[in-house]
C-alpha cells in the first residue's frame, strides 16, 4: 500500500491551543499526564481529564509546541466541554485558550499491516512524513502528528480504517468507549496505555484513582472480541497465528449472521454460558466500538486485573462459552497486545 492510502485525516477530531506563561503548569494540574516533566521527553503525550468523582470527562493527546504553548487533540463532540472546563479553571492566569480546529487538523499514519489482510507490506522504500510521531498510546497504532492546515498531505485512507485499527489494537476512544463521567480510567486501560501518571502531584480526581489502582480490585477491563457464528467450527476461533504483542489484523474479518451494531442507543452485551450451569448464561460484557465482527468490549472479570502481570491469566474460566444474547454468535476474548509489549 501507498503512503497516501495509510494517511487518514482524523474528521472527528479537534484541536484547543493553550498558550501563555505557566500552560503547562496549568495542564499539570488538571489532567493525568505528568506533562511538565515528560513533555520534554516525547514528542506528544496521552492525557485524560477527570470529573472529581474520578471518572473519564475526555481522553486527549497533548503536544508541546514550545515552552508556554500546547496543543490538545481530542474529539469534536466534547472541545466544547473541554474549553469550559479550562476556562472555568483558568482564573486570572494570564492564558489563552482557543479551538484551532480550523487552522491544525489531527492526522494518523496506520502501519502497513493495517491496510494489508496478510498483515505484510508491499512498500517498504516509504518514509515517514516530517511532523509525525509515534502514536503515544501505543506504538502498533501507526504516527499521528497535528499539522498546521496548510501542511496537510494527500490523504486516502478512511476514517473506518483507523478505526478498525484501533479495534484490532483494543485502544478506546471516548466517547464511544468511554462515555462522559461513567468510566474509571482503570477500567479502560488508561493506565496501560500511559495516560497515568502515579507519581505526580495532585490533579482533579487523582485520589478515587490512585486508592483504585493500589487498595481497590479492578475487575472491568477493555478487551477485544471477535465474533463467529455459533456453528462455525472451534478451530476457527482460534488466533494462534498472531503473537500476542501483535494487533488482530483484516484476515481475522468474517461475515456473520449477526450484526454486533447497537440498535435503539442500546449496548449490545454479552453473556458467558458454563457447561452445567442450571442459572443459564450471564451478562460478562458490554460492546464499546465495532467493526464488522471485531469490537472492543469493556469484560467483567472474573478477578483482579490490577497489574499487566493479571494479564498472563485468562479473564474469563476456561470453560466459559462467551455467546450473544441470542446464543448466534460466540466471541473469542483477547487481550490487548500493549499489555505484553
């Protein structure tokens, strides 16, 4: 695939610009990043905003342009909530905060395995524009840079791409996979995915988030599931082929009977079903983003999922038929691939 076929311009993200002395100090206290001390490490930063009750207001990606001026990248549905909520914290510091959108947009490089099904590139002599970094989050994303509107290059790839992507990487975005003031960040992954800094000073909600991750059980975390048809057979759902540190690629797409879409605003949940069980299945799951037959799934597990090392055991007992409120479609649990990198 061509470079321009891996270039995605991000429509459904904006841009807020913070700028003036102490910005970053200003940042520092609002949001779950060290960005004061990091910022100066990496080229971008993931970081979450939290309501006081400790929960997920808005996931971003922050980008220092220099010393007093940053740049945050979030989605299009809540810069509205996001620059009243700084404003209000704001005061009288001598800051300027400004939606930019029209003038910087959001851009994504996916890898070559998320535009080839066989998970192999066919261009290897393309280089990596300039202005792009490392997707922080997650390195098997792909780059992401945020450019100024007039340095934007061709871009052919679709939004669903990156966003079948992110499915096979099991990074969630809100608010899709994270609805407004409903989801602890650990319970998202955030704090494997670097959005979390546990040593820090003190920020908004840090308190129900740190007493969470070292005396409480996390026992929700986002999985990526992939769904077949009840009577395919068992070797199908199997993906042994992939090494774990590695993302689901397109060749693990299959129609099914079953769409996993919501319909009516409602969640679409799934059950597990235990050989035996007289109670008959219950609810282990609720589908956050989907694509096709893969989606991302906020899993109820069965214990703590405190540390990566939780990780290493199954989420579910192993003789648990994951299956849709039907019984049409069982899931195959996977666990993220960051969680080993």
């Amino acid at each position: 695939m061509g470079l321009a076929s891996r270039l995605v311009a991000l429509s459904d993200r904006a841009i807020l610009r913070v700028a003036g002395e102490g910005s970053g100090t200003f940042l520092q206290g609002l949001c779950t990043q060290d960005v004061l001390r990091r910022s100066h490490e990496v080229a971008a930063l993931p970081a979450a905003f939290l309501s006081p009750k400790g929960k997920v207001l808005c996931d971003t990606i922050i980008k220092q342009q220099d010393s007093n001026e940053y740049l945050v990248d979030c989605h299009t549905s809540i810069i509205g909530s996001l620059k009243r909520l700084l404003v209000r914290h704001k005061l009288r510091q001598p800051l300027t905060i400004d939606d930019v959108s029209k003038g910087y947009h959001s851009m994504a490089l996916l890898p070559r395995a998320a535009t080839d099904a066989a998970g192999e590139g066919t261009a290897p002599s393309d280089t990596q524009p300039s202005d792009f970094f490392v997707d922080p989050r997650f390195g098997g994303m792909g780059h992401r840079a945020i450019l100024p509107a007039s340095q934007v290059p061709v871009a052919s790839g679709k939004l669903s791409d990156y966003h079948f992507w992110r499915v096979c990487c099991g990074v969630p975005e809100g608010p899709r996979d994270l609805k407004i003031d409903e989801v602890m960040p650990l319970h998202a992954n955030l704090d494997l995915l670097d959005f979390i800094s546990f040593s820090k000073g003190c920020y908004v909600g840090q308190e129900l988030l740190t007493r969470t991750k070292h005396r409480g059980a996390v026992r929700r975390r986002i999985f990526t599931v992939v769904a077949r048809d009840a009577s395919a057979a068992a070797a199908e759902m199997q993906v042994t082929s992939v090494k774990r540190t590695d993302p689901l690629t397109a060749e693990f797409v299959v129609p099914t009977t079953e769409s996993l879409q919501p319909t009516d605003d409602k969640d679409v949940v799934i059950f597990g079903q235990t050989n035996g069980d007289t109670k008959g299945p219950k609810q282990v799951g609720t589908l956050l983003t989907t694509s096709g037959n893969l989606a991302l799934c906020m899993l109820r597990c069965e214990g703590a999922f405190n540390e990566v090392s939780s990780f290493e055991q199954a989420p579910l007992p192993e003789n648990m038929k994951v299956i849709s409120a039907s019984a049409a479609l069982q899931f195959l649990v996977r666990a993220p691939p960051y969680v080993f990198s």
